[in-house]
C-alpha cells in the first residue's frame, strides 16, 4: 500500500477554507484513487436522484395551467398526474437507495484502508517513537480519528448533489418569478453567513475531542494493563476520580460540541424566513393593487414559494455538510501529522541481505544518544563468531544500549557497527533481524497458545521442533503439567506463568528461531537462584555455537566468557578475559569483589551488585 508521504506540503499557516478542505481531502485521496470512478458513478447517480424535486416543481405550474385552460375535458386525464407523482418518487427512492449504499460500502472500504495503513506506519515506526506516545494515543489515532474521515466523501457527494439541486431550484425560480428571484439572491448569501463560524466551532471541538480521547484511551490502556500495582498502592478509588474527571472534561467538549451543531439547523432557517420575507412583502403588495384578485397572486405565486420552500432543505444539508467537513478536517491533521512522522531507522533503497555471519561483529568507534546527553562515546568492541562476550558495568552505564544498536533498534549517531565488514544500515532490516535472537528480562508473550509463543517467527516450524526446542529450554516439562500442554492458551502477557517459566519460553523461542547471533539482557536477574539454575542451563544450550552478546549483573555467571567488556559511563573502560582483569587491578576487579562481598554477606539474595537495577527495555 502507498501509504507512505502524501503530495501536499504540510499545512502549515493555511487557514483558507478552500485548503482546508484541499488538506482534508488529502488524506484520503490516496485510498480512494482506485474507487475513482466508482465514486463518479454514484455522484452521477446522486445528481438524477437529486434531479427529481426541481423537475417535479417545474411541472406542477404548466399541469395547473392546463388543466385550469381545458376545464371540464381534462377530467379523465386528471390522475395521471398524482399517479405519475408517486411513480417519480418511486423511482427516486431507487435511485437515492442505490446511490447511499454504494457510497457506503465504498467510504467502509476507505476508512478500513486507512486504518491498516496507520497500523503498518505505526508498525514501522522506530522503537525512539514508540517512547514518545503512548499505546492509548496510537489506538485512538487508528480507531478514534480515522472514523472521522467516513464523513468526509459522503459530504462531498451530498454537497455536490445539494448544490445542483439548489441551482435547479433557483433555476426554476428565476424562470417563474426573475424580479422575486434577483430579490431573494441578494438576501441568499447571508444564509451563509453564521455556517462559518459554526464550521469553526465544529473544528475546534473535534480536535479538543479526539485529543481527549486519546488520553482517555491512554489512561485506560494503563490502567487495566497495570491494574496490579494500582491496586497494591491502593490507588483504584483514585484512579476511578482521575477518569471520571477525564470523562467529564470530555463531556464539557461534546456538549459544546453539540450546542454549535445544532445551532445550524436553526439559524439557517430563520436566514430562510429573511429570504422568504420580501417575498412575502411584494405578494401581499400585489394584492393592494387594483384589479389584483387573491386568487390570481396565489396561483402565480404558490408554484414560486413552494419552490424557495423546497430550496430550505438542501440549504439546510449544505450548512451541516459545512460544518461535518470542518470537523472531519480536525481528524484529517491529526491523521496526517501521524503519517509525517518518520520512522528514524530507515532501509537504504539498495540495501543488501545480509549473508550469514562467517567472522565478527564490530562496533567501530560508535557514539550514540537518545537525546542531548551521549550514551556511547567512542565504544568500540568486536565479537567474533562463536564467542561470548559479556558486557559489565553499573546500571545507566549503557550495556542495553550497547545491544540495542546491534538490531537498529536505534541507529549509532556517529561511527559503525559492522557484521563481516558490512555497516548493518546497508543490510535490509528483515535479513539483519533474522539473523539476531534477543532474549531480555521482560519476556513479552503473546495472548496465544504455548505453542504459537515458541513459534513466533518461524511460522515454518513444525511441532516436534517446538517440543524439541522447549526440550533444551527446560521448559518441556512444565509445559506439559499446563492443562492443555503446548495448547494452553497463556493469558495476557502470559499472566499465568511465572517469571522463570515465562524465560524459558523465551529461551525456547530463540533457539526455535536458531539466531547465529545472540542477545541476552540480564536474562536471569529476576529469578531467584533455583529458577536461574534452570534458566541458566537453558540458556547454556542457547548459547552453544552462537555468537552471543551477554549483559549479566551476576558476574559470577560469565566468569566463563571469551572475553569480558566493563563500559564505564559510555565507554569501553577495559577489557579481556575474567582472569585477565582479574589481574589487572581496575574496575573489573572493584566491581566483582564488592559483589563477591554483599553475595557473601547480604542475606537477601537480590541485593548484589546493581542492587535494584531496572532495565529501560
Ligand atoms: N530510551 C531512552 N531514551 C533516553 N535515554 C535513555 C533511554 N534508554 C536509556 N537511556 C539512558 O541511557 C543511559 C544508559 O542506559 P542503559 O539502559 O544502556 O544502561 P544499562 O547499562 O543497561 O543499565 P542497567 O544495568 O540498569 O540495565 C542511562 O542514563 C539511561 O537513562
Ligand atoms: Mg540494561
């Protein structure tokens, strides 16, 4: 789908109605483009429906006359008239019919086809995004806001037809009364009038609205997620007066909203009646006239007011249509401030797929930050394959960001990391992934079956893989005390295991994937030391023959490794083998001797090294 950039630039100071709607339809002009004709088609067919009123108010004055002229032999020709009416009507009603449902199915198709095109940018959007706003404010901006734009076509066909009834309409005025007609033109336009200020009102609402929304849906998504901890901080009764106050902060919106929405009704028809004024003031003048009789006024002028009557209708819908547009267009700029936010890590158009790792990975004098503040500076590190190389160093010294880089999950603000002497930026993002098994401290699990977990990206894999997999996990055997084994459905963020339970599916998942690359963040800091056995020996058969990138506060747990890297405020403060540090008296040394000493003394198993350390990922 071409979702990606629209043809307008941003709509900056615009503020003109014409590019309001221009912006508006903007947005959905791309999805609709395959429906073009489609769309013409029902505005054609919009037009004879809305053609039918006119044409019948054309009629009735030369039928009247007629029959008035030929009196008594008219007689039996009198009910083809009512007769024909109603077969007219009939036949509009076909077509309106025809013309509302195919318009619906075609805006049901657009709207859907928006919301899956936010819903793959949302999913492209760098992880640096996904900080930034909250899952409530993406799911209101996918439900919430493109609901918004189904408005926008079926208004645009109405006005459309709306229009070319009211210039029917006025056609048929000018054709029976021009004098009347020049009369009531120039009182007509300030019928317009008040829909401008109504149109902005409608605007204004709406963004407020949906900015509520979003936080609504922010708000709840936290709530019921984190409900645990609202609970232990007994903080429900709160958290209830918080939404409450949201909610009514909504309401307050809505019902200005509403108040300004109704208000066009109204207002448009009491301009109607100062358009119908002077009419009526010239009619009954007429009569003042010698030689006027009331029956000759009325007949001459009942075809005329009946056809400004019918002139009130169409107005009406146009000032509403107005006024809906504005309040689509509110939508329409949050929609398309969303599709102008780019993803920060970017595919090279002549990006290569990257071949299996034969050598080494190395970061190349990598300085990265987030924001202002430099995380990495000047890292440098090679792991070359087979190895197990373990990052150490106190909490925020930048160990996880290290490993972040290495599945661009954010790119290196300055310098390179390599694979085989390829810069991963050049590699395509699915063949550098692939090739890259992550297991950290929060496992995410899937509202799926035990099975589908393991099976997450390696659909191919058949179920004796996945037993097999579970099997080198440690995972096999509790799996199998789950009332359904691999096809017990694990709650939401697999609520149901436990921590430990929940690595080894993890562990399972990436040795089913079979990463030549590795890595792993504090996998085991959350266990307590029966759990972590367990785990660790999963980890032990995840870890043979792969290059793997260990971050683990227990220094004890790496002891083993090919070579040790201790970072040290973003930089790389030494390195080498355990017993090569070990000799040399530095921070290596500091580090594990002050946790050798609090695992000797601390009677709480957790209080060790970085003792209440949180990872940010
Ligand atoms: N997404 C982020 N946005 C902004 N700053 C961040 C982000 N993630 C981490 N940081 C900052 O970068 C620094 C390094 O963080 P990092 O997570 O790499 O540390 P760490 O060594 O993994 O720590 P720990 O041992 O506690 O897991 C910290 O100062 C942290 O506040
Ligand atoms: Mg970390």
């Amino acid at each position: 789908m071409s979702h990606q950039r629209k043809n307008k630039p941003p709509p900056g100071a615009k503020k003109d109605k014409m590019s309001q709607f221009e912006m508006t339809w903007g947005v959905i002009r791309p999805y609709f483009a395959q429906y073009r004709w489609k769309l013409y088609y029902v505005i054609v067919i919009s037009l004879i429906a809305s053609s039918f009123e006119p044409s019948i108010a054309v009629m009735v004055k030369p039928v009247f006359n007629a029959v008035a002229e030929h009196k008594e032999e008219a007689r039996p020709l009198l009910w083809v008239v009512p007769l024909g009416m109603i077969f007219l009507f009939a036949l509009r009603g076909a077509f309106v019919f025809y013309a509302k449902y195919s318009l619906e199915k075609l805006v049901l198709k657009v709207v859907r086809d928006i919301q899956v095109s936010l819903y793959q940018h949302f999913m492209f959007l760098s992880l640096a995004h996904y900080e930034r706003s909250t899952t409530g404010e993406m799911m209101s901006r996918t439900v919430n806001d493109t609901a918004h734009m189904n408005r926008i076509i079926p208004m645009t066909v109405d006005a459309i037809s709306q229009t070319f009834q009211l210039l029917g309409l006025i056609g048929v005025c000018f054709y029976m009364e021009p004098k009347l007609s020049l009369l009531a033109m120039i009182v007509f336009p300030a019928a317009l009038l008040p829909t401008q200020w109504v149109g902005t009102g409608m605007r204004r609402y709406t963004k407020k609205g949906l900015r509520e929304v979003a936080v609504i849906n922010s708000m709840m998504q936290e709530t019921y997620s984190g409900t645990k901890v609202v609970k232990a901080f007994a903080m429900v009764t709160r958290e209830i007066e918080r939404y409450r106050e949201i909610m009514y902060k909504l309401l307050g919106i809505q019902y200005k909203y509403a108040r300004v929405k109704n208000l066009i009704s109204p207002l448009l028809g009491a301009m109607g009646a100062i358009g119908i004024a002077p009419i009526v003031y010239y009619a009954l003048l007429r009569l003042t006239e010698p030689g006027e009789s009331a029956a000759g006024v009325i007949g001459s002028m009942g075809a005329f007011v009946g056809a400004v009557a019918l002139m009130y209708n169409p107005l009406r819908k146009l000032g509403e249509i107005f006024g809906h547009l504005n309040s689509a267009y509110g939508a329409a700029e949050r929609i398309r401030a969303t599709f102008e936010q780019q993803t920060t890590v970017t595919e090279s158009p002549d990006a290569i797929v990257l071949p299996p790792m034969q050598n080494e990975i190395r970061y190349h004098r990598v300085s990265f930050k987030y924001e202002d503040e430099w995380v990495l500076q000047d890292f440098n590190m090679t792991a070359k394959k087979g190895e197990l190389v373990a990052l150490v160093g106190v909490s925020g010294s930048g160990k996880s960001t290290v490993v972040n880089l290495l599945p661009r999950f954010y790119d290196v603000s300055e310098g390179a990391i390599t694979i085989d002497g390829v810069d991963i930026r050049k590699a395509t993002l699915r063949s550098l992934r692939l090739q890259i098994g992550v297991v950290t401290q929060e496992t995410f699990l899937f509202n799926d079956t035990v099975a589908n977990n393991i099976k997450y990206g390696s659909d191919d894999k058949t179920i004796e893989e996945v037993i097999a997999a579970a099997q080198a996990a440690y995972a096999h055997d509790f799996v199998m005390k789950l009332p359904s084994g691999y096809d017990t459905v694990i709650g939401e963020r697999g609520v149901r295991l436990s921590g430990g339970e929940r690595q080894r599916l993890a562990i399972a998942r990436a040795l089913l994937k079979d990463p030549p690359i590795l890595i792993l963040d504090e996998a085991t800091s959350a266990l307590d030391t029966a759990a972590e056995r367990e785990v660790q020996k999963a980890l032990d058969s995840l870890v043979k023959n792969r290059t793997t990138i260990a971050i683990a506060h227990r220094l004890s747990t790496i002891r083993h490794a090919s070579k040790i890297v201790v970072i040290k405020n973003g930089k790389v403060a030494e390195q080498g083998t355990h017993t090569e540090l070990m000799a040399r008296e530095g921070e290596y040394k500091r580090l594990y001797e002050m946790q050798f000493f609090l695992t000797e003394h601390a009677t709480d198993h957790y209080s060790d090294g970085d003792a209440g350390a949180e990872t940010s990922d």
